[in-house]
C-alpha cells in the first residue's frame, strides 16, 4: 500500500471539440508522508487542477490518484467521505464561512459525520497562534489570522494530505512566512503529505521539494532548500 | 443542527424580517378561517341544528333557490313516512319575514313553519315549546342578542301577524344570516300565503310547505321514495347550497385560501431560494470539504422549518388574539381550533414544500468551485 499522496499518469481536460483544453497532461506526483511540496507556474497552468483531482473534487479522464492507500475512483458520495476523512484543504481567506467563530470554524468539519480521533479545536487554535480570538467572526480577522484559522480548520481530522491553495496571496511577506513555517511545521510533526500551489517564491525555501507546472506538465525543478 | 442554529443567530435580521411576513400570512389566515366558519354559522347553523338526515322539495326547482322556490304537498309527507327506512318524516316551511317587536328592534327572521310535536320541533332551552296556540314563536338565542326578550310580541311587516315570543332556543340558529324562529306550520301557511289577521286564506295554502323533513336509516333508498312521493330530496348537507349566499361565500373564501396557502409557499420558496444562492460559494464549501449532500439539505431544511414552525405561532396567537377581539363584534366571526389547527399544519407544511424546492439547489452546487481563485 501507498501511503501519502499518489498521481499516477493523470490526464485532466476541459470543454470538447474546439475549445478543448488539456489542463493537466499526464501528469505523475508522488508525495511522501511528513513531506511539503510546492508546485508554481503561471497562470492557467494547471496548478488548481491538480489540487481539485487530488482533492477528489473532480475525477481524470485518466490515470490513478491514491490518498493514503485508497484509490479515488468512485461515485461522488465515496470521493466525499474520503475529502472528510482524509483530506485537508487551506481555501483562500474568504472561504471561512461568515456565521461562525473562529472556534466554530475548526469543530465544522468534526460535524459533518464520525471521525477517528480527532485534534482538539480550542488546541489547534492555540497552536496557530489564535487562541485569543477564537470567538471572533471572519469578517473581524485580518487576512492573515483567517489563513491560520483555514489551516487548523483543515487539520482538525488528522488528515493524511494537505492541500493548500495560493496561500499567501493576500498576505505581506512576514505573515507569508509565518503561514508557511506553520504548515511546514505541521507536516512533518503528523506525517501528513502536503501540497502548496503557489506564485509566490518565497514559500519555495520551506518545501521540500519544489515543482514547476507549464501547460498542464509536472516537472521538477530542483532541491529548494539548496 | 451546530451548523443551522448559527447560521439561524447571524442572520437573524433576514430571517425575523422572512418570519414576519410569514407570521402575518398565518394571523390573516387565521382571520379568514375564523371568518369561513363564521359565515357558515350564519349561513347554515340553522339547519346544521335540525335533527333531520333529509329533505324533500318540489320536484325540478334549482338548487340555490330551493328553500325560497319549493312548494310540496303537504300529503307527500304521509308517502315518505310509509317508506321502509325512513324513521321521521314531517312537514317544513320555511320564510324570510322582517318584522318588530313591541319594544322597538327591527329583526330579520327566517321562519321555519313545523307540526308541533314532530321530530322538527324544537325543545327551547329557556321558556316553553310550541303548544297549541297558534301565534307563539321559538326563537334563536342570537335573536335575543338582537334585542328580542322572552315575552315579546313581534309584529310582521306588511301584513302585521304578531307573534309571541314563548321560548328560545339553546346557542345560534341562523339561516342565510338571519335568525331562525320556529312557528307553527298553520301560522307559517298563512303568513306564507300572505295572509294577516282577520284575512281570509285560500284553502289550498293549508296543504303547502316547502319540503318534507326525513329522518332515514343509513342505506335507505331516497330515490325510489322521490318517485313515489313526487319530489327531489337533498341530503342535510346538499341543501346547504340552497341557503342563501352559501354557495358563493364558501367558494370566494376558500378561493382566497388556496391563493394564500400558494403565495406563503411561493414566497418561502422565493426566500430559499435567494438564499441558497447567496450561500452558494459557503455551500461549495462545505460539500468540497466532503459535508454530504443529506448533511447541506438538512442544514437548509431544519432553517426552514424552524423559521416556519416559530412565525406560524407566532402569527397563530396574535391571530387568535386579534380573533377574540372580532367575536365580540357583529361580524360573522367564529374560531374553531380545529380548523385553525389544520391551516397552520398547512401553512408549514406548503412553506417546506417551497423550501424544498429551493433547498434542492444545493445539490447542483459543484464543491469544485470552492477551491477556484478569488471571486
Ligand atoms: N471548468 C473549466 N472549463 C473549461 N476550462 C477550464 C475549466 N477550469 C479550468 N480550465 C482551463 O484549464 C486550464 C488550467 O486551469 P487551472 O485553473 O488549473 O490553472 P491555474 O494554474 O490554477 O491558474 P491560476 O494560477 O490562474 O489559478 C486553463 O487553461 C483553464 O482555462
Ligand atoms: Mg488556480
């Protein structure tokens, strides 16, 4: 068995006829447990293609995704209990959802059906460094504290992978830092498998490995910590 | 329910405003279903009253006029009362009259002309039943609210019989709006036949009367005793239709409660609708994050359900209460709980109906979009 997170020859395209796009074009990742990578490129490259088949958000048209050792084929509702169980997403800042509490936010995903030993809410929060605003709104957060709360929101199940989209788009370059040595940190103390897309090279020096994603092709660019 | 109740606190502006105008269509549906039952009373309590199971009026006269149209020979009633089944049969009349009482108040009544001691009858709560004088009168209890008292002559427009008031019966007896007062079937042919005191009655006016009152055992043939007895008879309840304004009342109301029932659910539906688009980027969200689509939908129709269940007793009781204030009015307004009862479950269950129907967007709401870029 596999463990981490598993693309095998994954071919993804948008539209039909004319208009055909391939977004992603037989594309093969392998990311161990305890491991942080990060795939840049430019725009429309496929960089959020990759999160959403990795996700199990969408299915490929071919090839094989595995997370932590099940393979990701199936109707919606299976692809839906392994999103709960096992995977963690960071969204953007404006995907907390408006009515809740920082506090509220991070129990969310611990409501939607039964997990297996969850972490605790109000601990991760202080892990982040929230604590003292757990019982604010989104709208009362500046953007850099909702990223913290998106990424204990996306821990909370003791997920076996990480996916984090654009992180520090709407953040300054100290608070850029910060987000990336805590989702580095998290990574390699709960094994977990974590994928960082990103424009922004600074977050490079904290990835283990770092790719480069240009019309729909994988490749690797080089060691980032060198 | 984590998810519901939050949501229900942070937007409890939308949803007081939405569970206004849902409170409010409860309070008018509750007025309107006081105000049918009402209008029932007054059209037919009357007749709900008579301890009959049928009656039989002259052969091919319409139905909305029968009670004012009808002349039957007062010998079918000895035909319908050899019939197998048919327990009772006596002689009904039945007029419109105005008239005066001694001490000044006007009145409307509606005659019902029986044979005194027959099954139609009636045994007065205060006073004395008919007896063998021929002008006394056993009027409804609303005739006294009118102004009538025990002891009061009450004097016929235009053709000035006068009548005594001998007794009154138990709660409200009204026909076509109009308060019933029971007369003897002699006095009821003369005044029928236009005749006032000292007159002379045309002979064949004492063999008149509007319908023959039944009593049938359940199953009896109603049919083959109209061929024998020459006339067409109506089940109690047909003949509501044949009081006056009935007909047309009951269907304008109801008419209005259909549309009401229609516009809350359409209007709730509106809501949630609006609504789950608003939330659409929150619900790609959830979904994206692996919230089944039964864990989305419940969200949605718990809010609706309890914005419904809250505003519908919310406006309930303020109904009931602005209700209470109406009774007291001469407006035909009756409360029947039962009735009220059946309105609200319908008004909730309808809104969730709406609901639903809106709610089910949330199914096509794609969790792919939850991780676009920014929007
Ligand atoms: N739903 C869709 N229908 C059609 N084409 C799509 C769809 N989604 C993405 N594409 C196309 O697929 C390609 C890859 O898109 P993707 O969103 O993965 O790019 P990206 O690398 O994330 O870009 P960005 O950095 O701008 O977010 C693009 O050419 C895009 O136009
Ligand atoms: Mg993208």
């Amino acid at each position: 068995m596999t463990t981490g997170l598993l693309l095998e020859r994954v071919t993804l395209r948008h539209g039909d006829g004319e208009d055909e796009t391939v977004a992603l074009d037989d594309v093969s990742l392998h990311v161990e447990p305890g491991e942080i990578v990060a795939v840049v490129g430019p725009s429309g490259a496929g960089k959020s293609s990759l999160l959403a088949v990795a996700g199990g958000l969408t299915v490929p048209d071919a090839g094989r995704v595995v997370v932590d050792g099940v393979d990701l084929a199936g109707p919606e509702r299976v692809r839906a209990r392994i999103r709960r169980t096992r995977i963690g997403y960071v969204f953007q800042s404006n995907n907390l959802l408006p009515a809740l509490t920082a506090v509220d936010q991070v129990r969310l995903p611990l409501t939607f059906g039964r997990i297996e030993n969850p972490r605790d809410p109000v601990e991760l929060l202080a892990e982040v460094g929230m604590e003292h605003k757990s019982g604010r709104r989104p709208h009362q957060l500046s953007g850099g504290e909702r990223q913290r709360v998106g990424v204990a929101r996306a821990l909370v199940t003791r997920p076996g992978v990480l996916l984090v989209d654009e992180p520090t788009s709407a953040l300054d370059r100290r608070r850029s830092h910060e987000v990336l040595a805590l989702l580095a940190q998290e990574t390699h103390e709960h094994h977990m498998a974590t994928v960082v897309v990103t424009h922004d090279h600074d977050v490079l020096r904290h990835c283990d490995r770092v790719f480069e994603m240009i019309d729909g092709r994988l490749t690797e660019e080089r060691p980032a910590m060198a | 329910m984590f998810l519901t109740l939050r949501e229900l606190a942070f937007a409890r502006g939308r949803f007081a405003l939405m569970g206004a105008v849902v409170a409010l269509i409860a309070v008018l549906m509750v007025l309107l279903s006081g105000l049918s039952v009402g209008l029932v009373n007054d059209g037919v309590s009357g007749l709900q009253k008579l301890p009959v199971t049928s009656l039989a009026f002259e052969r091919g006269v319409p139905t909305d006029s029968a009670f004012s149209r009808s002349v039957v020979d007062s010998a079918a009633v000895a035909r319908w009362a050899e019939r197998d089944g048919v327990t009772d049969a006596a002689p009904l009349g039945n007029t419109l009259v105005n008239a005066k009482s001694d001490r000044g108040t006007e009145i409307d009544l509606a005659l019902f002309g029986v044979q005194p001691g027959s099954f139609v009858d009636p045994d007065p709560a205060q006073g004395a039943r008919l007896g063998s004088a021929p002008h006394e009168i056993v009027v409804s209890a609303t005739a006294i609210d009118a102004g009538l008292r025990l002891g009061d002559t009450v004097t016929l427009d235009r053709i000035g019989t006068e009548l005594t008031v001998v007794g009154v019966l138990d709660g409200q007896h009204t026909f076509g709006h109009v308060d019933v007062g029971y007369v003897p079937l002699r006095t009821w042919q003369e005044i029928r036949a236009g005749a006032g005191p000292g007159d002379p009655v045309p002979a064949h006016a004492y063999d008149e009367i509007t319908a023959v009152a039944l009593r049938t055992a359940p199953g009896t043939d109603l049919a083959a005793g109209d061929e024998a007895a020459g006339t067409a008879s109506m089940t109690l309840e047909e003949s509501f239709g044949a009081s006056p304004g009935y007909t047309a009342e009951t269907a304008t109301l109801g008419m209005i409660q259909v549309f009401l029932y229609a516009i809350s659910a359409l209007v709730v539906g509106a809501f949630f609708t609006v609504l789950v688009i608003q939330r659409k980027p929150e619900i790609a969200v959830l979904r994206a994050m692996g919230a089944a689509t039964g864990y989305v939908l419940r969200d949605s129709l718990l809010q609706s359900a309890v914005l419904l269940v809250v505003s519908t007793v919310v406006g309930v009781a303020a109904g009931v209460a602005a209700g209470a204030g109406l009774s007291a009015t001469p407006m035909p307004f009756a409360l029947d709980l039962g009735a009220v009862g059946v309105a609200a479950l319908l008004l909730v269950a309808l809104g969730m109906v709406g609901a639903a129907v809106a709610v089910l967007r949330v199914t096509r709401v794609d969790p792919l979009t939850a991780l676009g870029g920014n929007r």
